[in-house]
C-alpha cells in the first residue's frame, strides 16, 4: 500500500484533518478560547490577545508619546492620542458636523441625538449613554471608593471628585468668573455660578412650579413633595427623604462631628450653619449688594433680597395664581385666603 494511501484510510476524529504533507493535525474551534490569564478568569483565543491583557495587570505602558511622554497599553491608543497634538479630527457627526479624533468618541457623541442609553443598571432603572458612566454608577450600589486623598482619610467613587477635594488642601481655585473676582475649585461650581449672574432656571418642578439653575437641584427639591420618607431614625423614629438628611440627624443622637461655637455654646449639626452663625459674633457680611447698599451675611438672604431689584416671584398659588417672591409669604397668603375660607 502506498504512503498516501495508508494514510488516507487512518481515522478522522472530530476537528482533524491532513495536512498537505498527509500528517495528521487538530484544528482549534473558531470559538473556543484557549489562553488563560493566570491572575484573573480572562480567556481568548489569540496569544497576541492574552499580552496585551497583562498589560493590565502589570501596568506596562510600552508606547510612548514622543511629545509629553504619556504612555498608552495598546498602539491604536498612542495613535488616537498624537491627534491631540495634531489637531487632527477625522471623524465628523453627519448630523451637526461636530468632528472628533477617535472613532469612538464619535460614537458616543451619536447617542446626543438618538438619546440611545445601552448601558442599564441591573440593580435600578439607571441608564446612562457610556459605559463609565454605569461603573461609576454602581459604585453607588457597591459602595466602593477607588480614590483615596493622600493628605487625609477621604475618599471618593470618582477621580473628578477627588481633583476637586484635593484643592481644599492646596487652596489652588483654577476656574474664574469673568463678571466678577469669584474663583472656584471645580468647573461645574463656575457654571453654576456664572447662572446668578444671567439668573437663569431652566429646571421647573411641575407640582410647585419652584425654578432651579441645576437638573441636580430640581431633582433633589422632589424627593420634598414624596409622601413617603423611607429613612427612619432608629432613636427617635423621626423620618427622612433623604439619606444624608437621617445621617446629620444622628448627630444630635450620637453628638460626634457637631460644630461648636465657643462665644455662645452652641451647637450645629451643619458645617455651614456654624459659619453662618459665627457671622453674628463677629459682624461679617460678605454678600454685598451692587444695586443698593445691603449687605448680608448668609447667600440664601442675599438670593432673597435681590427679588426686590429684580422683581422675580418663583412662588405660585396653586389655587389662585398669585405669585410671591417668598415661601412665607405664599404660606401666610394660603392659610389666609385658601384653607380659613374654603
């Protein structure tokens, strides 16, 4: 019997074949996975695969910038970045030309018009258009702060989070206000407000018609119309909307963390309460008035005050339309009009 034919008679099992030399070879599943990461339960089918995982492990950078000498995991990554430096945006929206230097970022842009939101929360109804987005999220759920403070014990489940606290060490306030002399820690403290300088409010609550310069803010006003406040004290039983609302309370129950003024021997709950008290002792009124000469000692009187320049009313009768520049005014005005005279 020649060669070829002795081995062309030989048994075939499941996935082998004959080579071009006759010999017999076993072929790999094209979705089987046979390369295993030692550290962790990461599997892939190609070696090339499994190093740049390890990467991930070890920390390794091997692409370098030649610019500012960041260093990258992946090729592809060092590439997307040397745009930066470039200025080059090849990849354009078709829907408002805005234009992008990575391929994924235009693809996160996208879900700015479709208002697509992939990335659901399988612990509530959260669901956020990127997917850093969602892990930031579950650390909500998990509890988990990854950012430590290196000056103290604080931490944080966001890096930005931390940036803006590590500022409360160094005094460093990078972002100005171009109206006035304010300065600011964090970006997002200057965009809210540079809103009381325009004094808009784009956020408005459908069942008191309140106004806010923040979604954030709308949101947490809200939760002040439940009916049902699911956070109880377990000293007194007194109820709560809000989480950090039964925490503060504890302390009048555990007496850790009050702030007390040593003038007068009083006690606060609230950090920002005992600055505002320890004004009375010493006469400080930091919030001046431009129009006329007023000057205040809390923000929240300053707000109020400046209705009487500006002539906003955000509180309205539900039953009458009235308006009124303060909630103890439209209060008084309900008890008097609406509940003796029904």
């Amino acid at each position: 019997m020649r060669a070829s034919e002795r081995h062309a008679s030989l048994p075939l099992g499941h996935g082998a074949s004959l080579s071009k030399k006759g010999l017999k070879t076993q072929h790999v599943d094209a979705d089987e996975k046979t390369n295993y990461c030692n550290i962790c339960e990461y599997k892939c089918r190609h070696k090339s695969n499994l190093m740049i995982h390890m990467r991930t492990h070890s920390c390794e950078k091997p692409y370098i910038c030649a610019q500012c000498h960041a260093g990258f995991k992946m090729k592809h990554h060092l590439n997307e970045h040397i745009r930066i430096h470039t200025g080059e945006k090849p990849y354009v929206c078709d829907l408002c030309q805005a234009k992008f230097s990575a391929k994924k970022t235009l693809v996160c842009h996208m879900r700015s018009h479709t208002e697509e939101k992939p990335y659901a929360c399988g612990q509530c109804q959260a669901k956020y258009k990127f997917k850093f987005h969602l892990t930031v999220h579950m650390r909500v759920h998990t509890g988990e702060k990854p950012y430590i403070c290196v000056q103290c014990p604080a931490r944080f489940a966001r890096k930005y989070d931390l940036t803006c606290h590590t500022r409360t060490h160094t005094g460093e306030k990078p972002y100005s206000c171009s109206q006035c002399e304010e300065t600011f820690k964090c970006k997002n403290h200057l965009t809210y407000h540079m809103k009381s300088h325009t004094g808009e409010k784009p956020f408005t609550c459908v069942q008191c018609h309140a106004k806010f310069k923040t979604k954030y803010h709308l949101t947490d006003h809200l939760k002040s119309h439940l009916s049902v406040k699911p956070n109880i004290c377990g000293e007194c039983q007194a109820t709560f909307v809000r989480k950090c609302e039964l925490k503060i309370h504890m302390k009048l129950h555990t007496g850790e963390d009050l702030f007390s003024c040593d003038l007068c021997a009083k006690t606060f709950i609230r950090k920002r309460s005992y600055v505002i008290h320890m004004r009375t002792h010493t006469g400080e009124k930091p919030f001046a008035c431009d129009l006329c000469p007023s000057k205040f000692a809390s923000k929240p009187c300053f707000r109020v005050h400046m209705r009487i320049h500006t002539g906003e009313k955000p509180y309205t009768c539900d039953v009458c339309l009235a308006k009124f520049a303060h909630k103890r005014t439209l209060d008084f005005h309900t008890r008097q009009f609406h509940i003796s005279n029904p």
